[in-house]
C-alpha cells in the first residue's frame, strides 16, 4: 500500500498580511535612511549631533511608548502573563533615550565634551537590567529545581565564556587603562561590557528556551536587543570608542534596534498566520499490491532547535578554552582574571554534565518502566496491535494475533499487510489509507477501516482496525467484530422478512416494487404486482388451532416462494396475506402479457389451493389473487393499493379467482368513500325517511304487519336504493348509527298509528351483529318502548343471517330478553345461509322469513320448489309462521299459499309506502289475492299461540 508524498507548502497570512508588508517596508526605509545618513556625515557636523543624539533618544522613546501600549492594552489576550516583559522592555528603552538625551544635552545644547561619570552613563547602566528581566520572563520557565539550575550553569557558561575571552581579548587592557584615571572611572567603563556580557549570555540561553506564545514578537524583540547589544560591544572597544562622534554609522545600529523593538508586538502579530500545513500530492504508484510508503516531508526545526540548545553552553566553553590556549600559544601572560573565571566555567561544566548524567539515568529508568508498562499493555490486550512499515511489510505483530487470527504473531511479521485483506476489500482499503495519509496529521490524526482478514484455518474474518501514523508507515490496533457484523446482518434480515416464513416483509417488498419502477424496468408494462389471500384461513385457525394455521402458512409461503420465476419476488404482507412481484419481459402487447401475468396467477391459485397435510389431516384452503400491472405515472404504492383492490374485487366476486385491477374499481371505492362521508350529516340533516311495506296475508289479503324500511334522498335530488347505502354503512361503521335511527323512527310512527285505531305490528331489521352492540343496551330498547307506549307484541325484530364470529350463547340471552319485554323474533333471509338451522335449533324464534331468492324462481324451477316447499314444512312442524319475501307476481302468490306459506310481502301487494299511504292502505285493510281456503292470519288477535316458539302471531317484513 503506497503512501503519498507530501509538499510543506505556505498558505496565504491572515487577515492584515497586506498591513504588514507595508509596516515592514516603513521600517526598512527608515533604518535605510537613517544609515544612508550617517555613512554619509549628515552634511553638517550640528546635524549629525543632533541625529546621533536626540535621533537615538527618539527613536528608544518610540520604542518604549509602543511597548508600555502594547502591554497596557487588549492587544495582549491570552499572554497576560507576559505583560510584565514587555513594561520591562518599555522601561529599558525608556533608559536608553534619557541617556541619549542626557548625551545630546551636553553635546548640543551645551556644546562641551560629556564628563565621565555623567548622568548619562546612569541611564545607560539601567537599560540592561530590566532587558535581561524581560528576557526572563519570555523564557519557558523550568518545572524543575534541577531545571533552574540548569539555566543558571548554562548562562554562566556563556557568560563566563565571554567574560574570559573578553577579558583576554580587550577588557584586561581596559582596565588597566582605567586604574590611572580612578576607581570610578575604571568601574564604569568594565560595567558596560559586563552588563552587555550578561544581556547576550541570556539571549543566547533563552534564545532555544523561549515560549512559543506570540513566538514571532519574541524573535523580532531578541533581534532587537541582540543588534543592540552587538552595538555596545563594539562602541567599547577601545580602537572604536577613542575615535567615535556622534552621527557615525554604529548610531544606525542603535537606531534600528529601537525600532525593531517598537515593531515587534505590534507587526509580528499583524503579520503571524497560520502555520505551515502539510499537503499531500497525488501519487504516481496507484498499484493496490503493497508499494513504498514514503514518511511525510516534516519541518526539522524543532529537533535542530533542541540540538542547539543542548550545544550552545558546551560551545561557549570551547570558545573559552580555544581563547586561553591561544594565549599560551602566543606566549601572553595569563590574567589571574582569566584563570579563575575559567575555572569556575570548568566548574560549572562538570556540575551540568552531572545533572545530566543523572536526568539521563532518571529518563533511562523511566523509560525502561514506561516501555515495560506499555509492553505489557500491548501483550496482554485482546485487540491484535500491528506496525507496518512504509513498505507495506509488518515489523510488528503482538502476541493476541493467536487468539484473534488463528496464526502466531512470528509467522505474519515479514509479511504483507496486502497479503492479509480480502482481495474484494484491499481496493477500498488502499483508497481509504491514501487518503487518511493525504490528510494533515492534526486535522485527522486516526481513522478506522473495516474489512475481512484471513484466518488461519483459511476463512475470512470482520476486522475493525484504528489506524495511526507511525514513522512513514502505520499502527494499527484491530479487533475480530465477525460477531457483530453477523449480529448485524441478522437484525437487519428480520427487519425485512417475515419471521414466520421468512419471506420478504411488507417493507422490503415495497422497497423492491420501488426500485423496479424506477430501474431500467420503469418503463416495461409487463410488470406485475399480485396481491394474494387465503380464503377460509381463519376457520382453519378456528377448527384445528393458531398452530395449525402457522403451518399451514410456512406451506404456503414454501409453495409461493418455489413457483415464482427467477428474480421475482413472493412476500407475505402480514397475516393470510401474501404478494409477488412478477417483472416483466418487454412484452409490449397488453393482451399478451394479460395473459401471460394471467397465467402465473392462476398457476399460483392451483398451487395454493392444493390439500395441505397437517398433523395427518388434508386443510383446504382457497386463493383469491388480484393482479395490477406498472402503468407510466404511476408509483409504487399507488400499484401496490391497485393490487389490493383487485384482490378484494375477486373476494366479493366469489373468491378462488384471479381478477384484474381495472381504473373503475377505484373509482368504485372513491364513490363509496364519498357517499359514506355524505352519510355522516345525512342523518343530522334529515335526508333519511322511513318507508314501510305491508305485510299481507295470503288467503284473506288482510295487511297483518307492515315493514319498516329506510330511504335516503339526499340535498341534491339524488335517490339511493337501500341496497347500495346500506352496504356501505355496514362497511363505514354507519349501520350502527343508522340502525338505531331506524328503530327509533319505526317505534315512535308505530305508536303515533296505534294511537290512529292502526294495530298493526311493525317489523325492523337488525344484524345479530348490532343486537349484541353494547351501544343499544337492553334497557335502552325498553325504555323507547316504555316513552312511546308501545304496546306488547307491536314491534318484531328480524333477525339477520348470524355472522359465524357471533357467540351464539351471547345472542340466545339477548334474545330471550327481548321476548320478556313482548318482542318477537323474526329469522330473516331464512333458507340462504349455513347458519339457519342451528339458529332454529337454538334462538327463540317466532316466524321464519324466507329469502327472496327461493321466492323469485320458485314458479320456473321445480327443483327450487321443492326446496321452498320443504322449508315451509320445516316451519309448519316447529308451528311457526311463515313470510315470503319479494312476492312480485299472482302467481307466485298461489304457489306459496299451495305450499303452506302464511303471508307475503312484494309487489303483488303494495311497494313501500310512505306514513299517508300506508295510512289509507291500513284503513282499507285488505289486498285482493287469488280465491281458496282461509289460513290463519299473522296478527296475534287473529289465533293464539302455536307453541312456545310463537306466543303470539308475528307479522312478517
């Protein structure tokens, strides 16, 4: 794996970068002029006085107004704690230029030489002191006692180097020169130099120890003070200082040590930006074998300042001795000077060899415990750490490699990284490890990779590993997360399947129809979504048990899975519910892939309507598929409820079928959607009447009862037959609201008739559904009884056909409590469902209403009218009567009277009439029917009770 090379380039300063340059080039001018100056004598001798004199009093007078500001102001956050360096820097200039000034007083103003000593030589003294105070306090501080003394031996080092080279060279003469003159005079001219000795030896012993807060102002300012000092060195030489005016060239150098001071806090901050920052260059080597990683090209700079450091006070002692050699070689006296300063620089010597032999020894320790420490860290940690060298090649490999890869750590070290990777995952590994190595190491100083390590028994292994940089190559510390990752894959599996059968859940399989809309199949019209269901699923779960029907599904889901082609897709959407995704072929022909998709379905159909064997026992179960098919525009769930609507179609068109989404079963649904939200007002709004149908007796035509029967006309004219409303109330949870309106309705008119001299009884029909409805309570039916006085054995309820799911024990005591309160019963739609004869065998029935259905045919087909005639048998023996209903024509009048059948209710008679008609036609009271004998009548005046099932005559509906 090749590495990147990598370019220090400089990025542009910061904001004010412009600002500085032009400060910068203010100060060169400046100076330059200044030197130009007086290289050149300044024309006059007056002016070179004054420029020599009060020109350096100025400029030090710059410098120390722009110190005590930079200090005395915001321009300092966060180095509050050099604040004191620069107000001692600000005082030392402020020495310096009433020296100069003092000097230019008795210079110019005066006119007369400056004695010695002179005030001048007061300030003078004073500038180095705070200056080398300063110094101090820029200086990184020790943290250590043994660190004190360390800056201490070195700056004696160097002090007392140049002490003694001084003192050989030119102080020695000096002071014997100054003995003649008095002991003041030769005190003050050593002091100069001295105090300079001391002002360089702590520039160079905190050049290497300075703090790197603001580190450009603290060079510009130790670039100040070291020209300053060079300055001085050379003013007291006795070969410059016999011949020196002022206005020379050595004031240039004081002058631009003055400024460079003013310049430092206020340009070098300007000026800082950010640091150099490594950037990376695209490699030429793009080979994913293993190659050469080349380390980044680093600044050096720290390291060789620490060299210097380290170096500096031995170098000076070196210089020192090398000056006493000389002496001796040239056969001078040795000053008694010179021999005791260096001795005590021989002295200081060996003490800080010694203190740093017993740091050494102390590092020495500690690193050995450290290493140890970390050593033991390493072997025993259970991630497997490794160190590759920049060849790719790995140097290193702890010891939990046996337990993690299978493969001792001596066996992979030598090897290749590469060599390791799964070959399907070193192409992502590459690019991910070129570019964490492009990235600067402070921006990014690890990253992670996962990919799959080869074992030792030879499979593949999930790896997680945090990558570091380690000398141009790379540590990485991994770990076997295989656990986790199958975990992973597990949960993320069961998030999309179905974890009975294991088929693709609703949410995976929604995602798949998406993705095959809006692929490269997005325009191909053969594609197919099948909705599927299992008709009579839940009487298996009802018969034989919920585990029967679990099996009976993972069968189910079994054979779905094995009869889809290759590349679609069976799902099961949740409960008896199961889909597919049949992609289509580019056929563009609608009535062949119709027949093609056609095709699939009801091979689907046969297969899932085949006997399933559980627990030894053959479970049929039927199918019903609705098919849609991907149209342009339109969406995933768009198909998806298309399907389903088809599905539903086939269930209501007598299940076990295929059918095909069409755009009006929609439109259906929105049309029901509608009209069940127009319902909702309807009956506040008054839409809905009530219309009643007579009963009639089919011997005498005498109206024995009348039907209650609800019509809704709404605000628009429009007239819905009680068929279409009342399917959609039964499936917008409107039947309840409205059943109970009816009833109301019914009982209140049935009461206001009574009242009229009209006896009849009134008939309402009711689902065994709603009877059992905690919403209409028993004391809730006798109490609208009871408010309108409704007299006992006025008001039948007709019981419609039981819902299998209905408690029968539930239903016998409901209606056993309303036989109590002089309600009779009436089975409704008798002879059309499977649960007729166990309501006879159970529920207090009064009367049998027959269904329309075995009374429309019953003249045409014989076969029908020996059923109708042995159900009207039925009833004879149980002694109950019997109602037809949808009794259109005379004739079927007299077949139903020839069988035995009681009363009937149709057009042969009378259509439903509203309150005003129906008032006439119970005070007419009679029908014509076709002569014969008379049978008895349905009212309970007309004959008593057959048997306990029909205490009292009830009309018929």
């Amino acid at each position: 794996m090749s590495a990147p090379g990598a370019v220090l380039t400089r990025p542009p300063m910061a904001g004010g970068g412009g600002t500085g340059m032009v400060s910068q080039l203010v100060l060169a001018v400046v100076c330059a002029g200044y030197a130009t100056g007086a290289f050149l004598g300044w024309g006059s001798e007056e002016l070179a006085l004054i420029m020599g004199d009060f020109g350096l009093s100025a400029a030090a007078l710059v410098a120390a107004v722009s110190c005590f500001r930079y200090a005395r102001s915001g321009a300092t956050e966060g180095e509050n704690s050099f604040r004191p360096a620069w107000l001692l820097f600000s005082f030392s200039s402020a020495m310096a230029a009433c020296g100069n000034g003092v000097w230019g007083w008795y210079e110019v103003v005066l006119q007369r030489g400056v004695p010695t000593p002179s005030p001048a030589d007061f300030f003078f003294l004073c500038f180095a002191p705070p200056a080398i105070v300063g110094l101090l306090v820029l200086a990184k501080r020790p943290v250590t006692k043994a660190g004190w003394v360390c800056l201490a031996l070195d700056s004696w080092l160097i002090g007392g180097s140049l002490l003694t080279l001084s003192w050989s060279l030119a102080l020695a003469r000096t002071a014997r020169e100054g003995e003649g003159e008095g002991v003041a005079h030769a005190t003050l001219t050593l002091a100069y130099p001295l105090l300079d000795i001391v002002l360089v030896s702590m520039v160079l012993a905190l050049h290497f120890r300075r703090s790197s807060a603001n580190r450009s102002a603290v060079n510009t300012a130790i670039a100040a003070l070291a020209l300053t000092v060079l300055c001085d060195a050379l003013f007291t030489s006795p070969l410059l200082r016999e011949h020196y005016r002022s206005g020379q060239l050595l004031d240039a150098g004081w002058f631009a040590g003055s400024l460079l001071l003013a310049y430092a806090p206020w340009g070098a901050r300007r000026t800082s930006g950010p640091q150099p920052r490594v950037q990376t260059a695209a490699p030429r080597d793009a080979r994913p074998a293993a190659g050469r990683v080349r380390p980044n090209a680093l600044p050096v700079t720290r390291p060789l300042a620490s060299s210097l450091a380290a170096l500096t006070p031995y170098l000076a002692a070196a210089v020192c001795t090398l000056g006493i050699l000389y002496n001796v070689i040239e056969g001078h006296r040795v000053d008694r000077m010179v021999v005791l300063t260096g001795c005590t620089v021989v002295l200081a010597l060996v003490v800080r060899q010694g203190i740093m032999l017993l740091d050494n020894i102390a590092l020495t320790h500690e690193l050995a415990q450290k290493e140890n420490h970390f050593r033991s860290l390493v072997q025993g940690s259970s991630d497997v750490i490794m160190i590759a060298a920049p060849t790719g090649i790995l140097r290193y490999v702890s010891p939990a490699a046996a337990g993690v890869y299978g493969r001792d750590a001596e066996e992979l070290v030598g090897s290749e990284l590469a060599s390791l990777i799964h070959p399907e995952d070193l192409g992502r590994v590459v690019h991910e490890v070129r570019r964490f190595l492009a990235a600067p190491p402070a921006e990014e100083p690890t990253t992670r990779i996962e990919c799959r390590f080869k074992s030792g028994t030879g499979e593949w292994l999930n790896v997680e590993s945090t990558v570091n940089r380690h000398q141009g190559g790379l540590i990485l510390n991994s770990r076997d997360v295989t656990e986790r990752v199958r975990l992973q894959a597990q949960l993320e599996h069961n998030a999309e399947h179905d974890p009975l059968t294991d088929l693709p859940n609703r949410a995976l399989f929604t995602k798949r129809v998406r993705k095959a809309l809006g692929g490269r199949r997005n325009s191909d019209p053969g594609t197919a979504v099948l909705f599927i269901d299992l008709d009579g699923f839940k009487q298996v779960n009802d018969t034989i048990g919920h585990q029967a029907g679990d099996e009976l599904l993972i069968q189910a889901a079994r054979r779905l899975q094995d009869s889809v082609r290759a590349g679609d897709t069976a799902a099961r959407l949740g409960g008896d519910e199961f889909a597919a995704l049949i992609l289509g072929d580019g056929t563009r022909d609608r009535s062949a892939r119709e027949y093609h998709v056609r095709e699939i379905a009801d091979r689907l159909r046969l297969t899932l309507s085949q006997p399933y064997q559980i627990d030894g026992n053959d479970v049929r179960v039927a199918a019903s598929i609705g098919v849609a098919f991907a149209e342009p525009g339109v969406g995933a769930g768009e198909l998806l409820r298309n399907a389903d609507l088809a599905m539903y179609r086939a269930k209501k068109g007598g299940k076990n079928r295929v059918e095909l989404y069409a755009p009006q079963m929609q439109a259906e649904v929105v049309r029901k959607s509608e009209l069940a939200a127009r319902m909702r007002t309807a009956l506040n709004e008054g839409e809905f009447a009530v219309l009643h149908q007579p009963v009639v007796d089919l011997t005498t035509g005498e109206v024995s009862a009348v039907a209650a029967q609800a019509r809704w006309r709404s605000a628009q004219g429009i007239l819905f037959t009680p068929a279409e409303f009342l399917r959609v109330a039964d499936e917008s949870e409107r039947a309840a609201e409205l059943g109970r309106w009816l009833l109301e309705e019914a009982v209140e008119l049935a009461a206001e008739r009574m009242r009229a001299g009209h006896d009849a009884p009134v008939s309402v029909r009711l689902s065994a559904r709603r009877l059992l409805d905690k919403s209409m309570p028993l004391g809730s039916l006798e109490a609208l009884l009871t408010r309108h006085g409704l007299p006992s054995g006025a008001l039948i309820i007709e019981l419609a056909d039981s819902d299998p799911r209905i408690s029968f024990d539930e239903l016998e005591r409901r209606l056993v409590g309303l036989r109590r309160l002089g309600v009779r019963i009436a089975l409704d739609g008798f002879g059309s469902g499977y649960a007729a004869i166990n309501a006879l065998r159970r529920l207090p029935i009064d009367l049998l209403k027959l269904d329309r259905g075995l009374v429309e045919g019953v003249v045409e087909s014989a076969r029908l009218h020996k059923i109708t005639a042995g159900l009207l048998r039925i009833a004879c023996d149980l002694g109950m009567q019997s109602v037809a209903d949808g009794v259109d024509v005379p004739e079927q009048v007299l077949a139903l009277r020839a069988m035995g059948c009681t009363h009937g209710q149709g057009m042969a008679f009378s259509g439903p009439l509203d309150e005003y008609r129906l008032r006439r036609a119970l005070v007419r009271g009679e029908y014509p029917v076709p002569g014969g004998a008379a049978l008895p009548v349905l009212s309970g005046r007309s004959r008593p009770m057959l048997s306990s099932n029909n205490e009292t005559p009830v009309p018929p509906t």
